[in-house]
C-alpha cells in the first residue's frame, strides 16, 4: 500500500472534545470519523487492525470448538419477551416497530437469539457440549459515550455461547474460556489484562469475570491485593471492614442545629467517621418506594450491590415534605410506615454510633442497633476500600485501581434456556434445560484499548500482531533514482513474501513524513535515504525504539523479513 492511495487523512493538532490519550491519537491519526454520538466510521487503517483482532479471537475459539455462525442485528421483540429482557432492561435496548408495527428490537447482545437458533436443534443430551460464536455489529443506546471507541453506541462484538448438560461441564469449559481469552489479550499484545471477578448484571448467572486493562483513565474501579492475587469488579468486590467497636452507653438524643453531613457531624460531635451510621436514600423505579440503606459512617453504598439485594432497579430519592424523611437527619429510629431499611455488614457488632434521630437538628449518640432495632439483618452494600481487608488472605492490603473492560465471560446457568422453554433429553429420559454459559470481547474497544497501553506523545506504537502494516518504508527524496528504485525492490521483496508493507514515498519533508509515520504507529520502519545509500546502508528501527539498526543494502530485505517472522512469533503468529 503507497501512504499517497491510503484513503485517510492525519492531523497536527488534536481534534476538540478528546478526552483520553487513545481518542486523541486515533483522531489525528486518521482512524476513526464520529457520524453521530457514539457511532463511527473506521478507516481503512483501523479496518486492518480490528480484522487481525478478529483472526486472533476466531483462532483461540475455534481452537476450543467454538463453531461460527452468525445472528441477526435486527430481531422480533418476541424473542426478548420470552426471555424476559423486553420489559425488565431499560432504554439502552433500542425498541422499534417494523412497517406492519410489530415490536422489534436491535441487538445489543444474542442470548435470545443463540437459545432461539438451537432449541429444535440440540434435543437430544448426545449433541451436547457445544459452542456458536459470532463476530457481529451490537447497538446499545448508551447515554455516556466516552474515549473513541472505548465506549459507543454501535459496535463490533464476538460473543460465544456454550450449552452443557451439567454444571460441572460448564465450569471445565468456563476455565477453558478463562485461558483462551489469556491467550488472546497475551497476541493481540496487551498481557497486561488481568481478569477480575464481576457482578453478572442485566446477563444473569451467578458466576463471571470481566477482563481489564488497568489504566488511569480506565471507567471501571478494580480492587486488588498487594499480598495475594485477589481481583475483582468493584461492583462485585465484598467489603470487609475493621474498627472499634466502641462501648455500649446509654442512647441519648442530642441537640446538633445544622449538622446535615457526616463530616460536620465528626467535627461537632469530635468523634471519627468510623462511629457514625449514615443514611443512603433511594427510591424503587417501579413503586417509588423509599429505601433507606444504613452504613458506617467512612464508607460508600455500592448501588450495584444494593441493587442485587433488593432485586429492584432503584435511583437516588426525591425526598419531599409529604415523605416523612427528614434530609440531613435521618436515623434507624424513627422511620415512617413502609419505608424499606437496608443494614450494611459495616454496621455489625458495633456498640455506639451516631446516627440521625429523623427530627430535624437532632442526632442520638450512643446507638446500639440490636439494643434500639432488636434482630436485624446485616448484607454487604458497601464499596470495598484502600486499606480494606482482603477476602482471600485476611490481610488489610486491598487497594483500587482503574481499568477499561475488555472482555468478559459469564455462567449463566438455566436463566435463558427456562424462560425460553429450550429442553433435551436426558440419559435417563426425562427432559431438562441446558445450562449456558457466554463470553464477550468488544473489538474495537479492544483495538483503542491497545492504543491506550502502547504509545507515546506521538502516535501509537501497535503490537505486530494487530498492527495495519508489520513495515513501513520511508522513501527521502523519493525523487531520487536510486532512492525509488531502492525502495521499489525492497516493498517488491518484502510483499513477496507474505510481509504487510506501507510504502510513503511522498514529496514531503522528512519531519512530515516521520510525522505521519509515528501516527501509523508500523512495529518497523525502513528509511531510505541518499545520504544512507552514498553510504551503502538502509537504516531500520523499531517503532518502540527497541532496535535501531544501519544494514548493508544487501542484507536489508532478509534482516527485516527475519525480524518480523520472529517477533510475530513471539506472539503465536505467523505470515
């Protein structure tokens, strides 16, 4: 490919509106071009690259007998009703009507339509295990587009799902999964991505991972262990706390005029946040119930968490003066009729807090739950902290860290083939559903992600695994005879055997032309000068700066073609 053909264009200034390194580059670089929020066109650049990663993720699932087939984007909402998903997940699935004004929707993930396509195929428990696996475009009408491709509306998408007849088939070919996808991050060369537990959220099932890329700009928060290799989804991390328990007093309500947060609390009462009980208010989507969530006074309700507990979708509360909650003030003693209360674990074995007294400019002090509350129930609702206590270990090391999601696996167990009424029969004749389990990974988001691990100030630096082009050649003074007839015999040589070359032989300044080279971000590239050729040499390096070599002309094509078949190699790829 000649840069002059390339149908892109790179830029020197960032575009507005960038708000991570990855998107920057991917804009000025000629990548990507945004069509409307969260909806973009790939260039042909970006268009080789996301087409390797999908050559990578094709061989690790078929390298664990995954058979490729292929859903459709738009389907009947039908399908959905039956699973349930139609009513119970919000706007992000787009709902339309077909000219005959039947509901349809568009895919944002293929659970319904994976059950749909094999329960009158598979209904014998001989024709099981199995896995389908697709790459196909998803929408999810997402209302916080971020980063480029990191985070769309429309996207590319492999999702797998495997069919098993028990759980302990599931979870050997779970851990299956589990490494493939290793083995996939590992050559598409980001073994940086760790797998973390998760929570399995609108997909259901009781057990599953998502695989991260730590990094600063990462949207998700990551808690691990400095002493042992615990990881896991904020979201889905426990919190363990330690503290004073403090001693057991008498309950004395006391005058606090203005005392609205915690922190004010703290300072009037000259007391740690630790012995303090504060109030999380929500409200039920469907009844407008309130819910009032109690927990120590330093921590975070972890809304996922609470979430799960409640089996409700919830959003913060309008508190009103018909509702009886007293904003500011609000304490377990007191409540109005009806109103649901939460006891986050944090509050458990605790003698003395201060909490709200639900009258306005009043706190007790010296609150004792069991003593004021009797027999309550105490569930984690809490986000997990720095200095928190690992669940693996015991020992106070968790920390947090940010990460983008990658990918992720899930079982899913019956929740789809039951609602879907998809059954086989068994051994011993009686019919069951199948137990599902299913995997993911975004490509694009992938491809950005790499972008966002591997670059400087200057473009991106792409594994050769993925990358557009494994060479490209820059021609200075392509004007020069001896320069195009070079570099014409090297692209010629370099192509025929199998190496993906990027041949810029352009009319512009070297600082152009090294400009735009970093901006393409090939693992190597070749100058061909006069200066190099007076002397006899080409001169070869490594876009990440790794090798830097001046060859004889003669030795060039071989030492380029051996550099490349190694390194992708290296990666479990060939030419």
């Amino acid at each position: 490919m000649l840069v002059r053909n390339l149908v892109s264009k790179r830029y020197k200034e960032t575009p507005a509106d960038c708000q991570i390194a990855s998107q920057a580059l991917m804009m000025r670089g000629g990548y990507i071009k945004p069509v409307g929020n969260g909806i973009f066109t790939l260039f042909p650049v970006t268009k080789r690259i996301t087409t390797k990663i999908e050559r990578i993720i094709r061989e690790e699932m078929d390298r664990i007998g995954g058979q490729e087939v292929l859903f459709p984007v738009a389907m009947p909402a039908s399908l959905w009703k039956e699973s349930g998903r139609f009513d119970s997940i919000g706007s992000e699935l787009l709902r339309f009507q077909d000219r005959s004004g039947s509901d349809m929707v568009l895919g944002m993930t293929h659970e319904e339509a994976s059950v749909h396509f094999v329960r009158d195929v598979a209904d014998s428990y001989t024709q099981y295990p199995f896995m389908i696996y697709q790459i196909q475009t998803k929408f999810r009408d997402e209302p916080r587009c971020r980063g480029g491709l990191i985070r769309v509306r429309e996207f590319t998408m492999k999702d797998a799902y495997s069919f098993h007849t028990s759980q302990e088939d599931l979870e050997k070919y779970y851990m299956e999964c589990y490494e493939a996808y290793n083995r996939i991050y590992a050559r598409a060369g980001v073994p940086e991505v760790v797998a973390v537990a998760s929570d399995s959220g609108m997909m259901g099932g009781k057990v599953s991972h998502e695989y991260m890329l730590l990094t600063p700009v990462g949207e998700d928060t990551i808690v691990l262990c400095r002493e042992c290799d615990y990881r896991a989804n904020m979201e889905a991390a426990p919190c363990i706390v330690h503290g004073d328990a403090g001693e057991v007093a008498d309950l004395q309500k006391v005058p606090t005029p203005g005392v609205k947060t915690i922190e004010d609390l703290c300072a009037f009462l000259k007391i740690p946040a630790t012995a303090t009980c504060k109030a999380v208010v929500y409200q039920e989507n469907l009844t407008d119930k309130y819910v009032v969530a109690f927990l120590r006074g330093d921590l975070d309700i972890n809304e996922t968490k609470l979430r799960n507990y409640l089996k409700a979708e919830i959003h913060p509360a309008e508190i009103t003066a018909e509702c009886g909650l007293n904003a500011g003030f609000i304490g377990p003693k007191g409540l109005p009729e009806g109103v649901r209360v939460v006891y986050d674990a944090s509050l458990k074995g605790i003698n003395w807090v201060a909490t709200g007294a639900n009258e306005a400019d009043m706190h007790y002090v010296g609150f004792n739950i069991p003593r004021e509350m009797g027999d309550v129930e105490y569930v984690d609702v809490a986000k997990a902290y720095d200095g928190g206590i690992c669940p693996v270990c015991g020992k106070k090391s968790i920390y947090t860290s940010r990460g983008i999601e990658v990918g992720n696996i899930f079982q899913l167990g019956t929740k789809y083939t039951e609602s879907m009424g998809m059954t086989y029969v068994d051994a011993d004749g009686t019919m069951k559903n199948p137990i599902m389990g299913c995997y993911g990974i975004g490509v694009g988001r992938l491809a950005a992600s790499v972008c966002e691990a591997h670059r400087d100030d200057y473009g991106p630096i792409w594994p050769i695994s993925i990358a557009p082009w494994h060479v490209q050649i820059c021609s200075l003074r392509s004007d020069n005879e001896e320069v195009a007839a070079t570099s014409k015999r090297i692209y010629d040589e370099l192509t025929k055997r199998g190496v993906e070359v990027l041949w810029d032989d352009r009319s512009v300044s070297a600082g152009v032309m090294f400009s735009d080279a970093d901006l393409f971000g090939v693992p190597v590239r070749v100058v061909v000068s006069p200066k190099g050729l007076k002397n006899g040499t080409i001169e070869i390096s490594a876009r990440d700066k790794s090798m830097q070599e001046k060859k004889p002309v003669d030795e060039a094509v071989d030492f380029v073609y051996n550099y490349v078949v190694d390194a992708l190699a290296k990666l479990e790829c060939r030419l």
